[in-house]
C-alpha cells in the first residue's frame, strides 16, 4: 500500500474503487522508477506500460524495466509538434526542461541550467497511436512546466484516459487546469504539497479523472454509519470553539479595564 497523500496512493485507491486501466502512459519517468514498482506490487499487472523521457541518461534503466516487465520505452520530448525540441538538460537529469529561458520555471531552481541539446520530439497521440495502446488511459505527467503543452498534443489519448496525474507548478496550474478541464476532466485529488523556500505553496500533483469516471468519485465525506460520530465531533468542536471565544473575549475585556 502507498503512503497517503501521494499521487500513487491516488491511483491504487481508484484501481480499488474499480478502475480498469488498458494502458499507462508516463512522460517524464526518468528511471521509469514508478511503472515497475506499481507492477510489482500488482498494481499495472495486465496494464500496457509506456515510459516516455527526453533525456537519454535514463535509457540504460528504461530497458531494463523493458526487460523485466515488458514495458516499453521511447527517448523523447512529447510537444504539441513533431520533429526536434531544444531541451536545457539542467545541473541535474530531473530538472531538464523546453520551457524558454525567461519562463518562471528557471527561478523555482535557482538558474540551475545546464547544456541545451536538440530531442527527438513527438506528439503523445502519436505515441499512443505507434503503439496501439489500449484504453482507457492512466496519463501521468512530470515535464517540467511543459505538461500542458504534451497534454494538446494528445486530444485523442485524452479522448480515451480516465486518469491524468500531473506534476503542477504554482504559475502554470491554471493552464494545465483549463487544458484538462476542456478535456472533460474534473479535480480528483491533491497530492505531494511542497512548499517553496519561503513557506509558500510551491508544487503539487493534481489528478484529474475524466467525466465518463465519475462513478468512481463518492459525493459524500463519511460513511452514513458513522453520521452519529461526525455530528458528536461537531458538537464538541463548536462547543470548544465558544468556549475559547468567552476566554478571550474575558481576556480583551480584563485589559481594557486595567489603568494604564
């Protein structure tokens, strides 16, 4: 079981609630780390995997993973065109990113930049089309600030995924946010908060499940069974809550009375 509050415990949880994902698409997967966990812990048994990363230092594990699962992999960027992309790999493999230099995602890391070199680059619905992969679709998506540009390039992959989970920057959640919401998608989850250097919100991983999906999503925040126990809770929080008002409002009143 993964640990609360992260974005795999999101997909088990789904997969539980009776997801059948045909396929898993990941851009951005680095070591592709996540797909072979999830397979072994049973979690993608029967799921066709996909491992998507520009950066070719990550090739050496994505066959591997290949090896031992069958997943498949290909080295390249996932734009809104086809051809080349120039990617400034980063000081370090992770933080490699296509955004141009002025884009705020350069600040999130302090300019920690590194060579630029020209990809590969292709569309995700050409990727999911190459391969034939099956729906529904898992999409899941940490690039660097160019989510929202792959997920244009992928109406149709989009057409057919239940699940998008996606790395989110604080200035680019909006455009990744209407992209899936035209998409058909509504919030599901949050999940992974980070904050920035002074206490703020910094990232975060939204996951988005498609319309067709929403049976999967309860309206309710607590079994009917336990609606006794939620409403005692109530009770005693606002009892706690007046409480707490009369020592203050005492307090205020004490201090105003006192000679200065």
């Amino acid at each position: 079981m993964n640990q609360a509050g992260t974005w795999p415990a999101t997909l088990e949880l789904l997969v539980a609630k009776g997801l059948q994902p045909g396929s898993y698409i990941e851009l951005g997967a680095a070591d592709g780390y996540a797909s072979i966990a999830f397979w072994e812990a049973g979690l993608l048994r029967g799921v066709r995997i996909v491992n998507v990363d520009a950066n070719p230092v990550y090739e050496p594990s994505l066959r591997r993973i290949r090896e031992a699962i069958g997943a498949d992999y290909r080295i390249c960027a996932v734009d809104e065109r086809e051809g080349t992309l120039d990617i400034n790999l980063g000081a370090h493999p992770y933080w490699g990113s296509a955004v141009p230099a002025d884009d705020p995602y350069w600040e999130t890391i302090q300019g920690q930049t590194g060579e630029t070199v020209k990809v590969p680059c292709r569309t995700l619905d050409s990727i999911v089309q190459e391969l034939r992969l099956p729906g529904p679709h898992i999409v899941k998506l940490d690039i660097q600030g160019c989510e929202a540009r792959a997920l244009r390039s992928g109406p149709r992959t989009l057409a057919d995924a239940a699940v998008v989970t996606c790395e989110v920057m604080v200035h680019n959640h909006r455009e990744v946010n209407a992209v899936l919401e035209a998409a058909g998608f509504d919030l599901f989850d949050l999940t992974d908060i980070k904050l920035a250097a002074d206490g703020a919100l910094g990232w975060f991983y939204a996951t988005y499940l498609h319309a067709d999906y929403a049976g999967l999503r309860s309206p309710a925040h607590w079994p009917q069974e336990e609606s006794g126990f939620v409403l005692d809770r109530q009770k005693e929080r606002r009892d706690t809550v007046l409480a707490e008002i009369d020592r203050l409002v005492r307090q205020i009143g004490a201090a105003k009375d006192r000679p200065d």
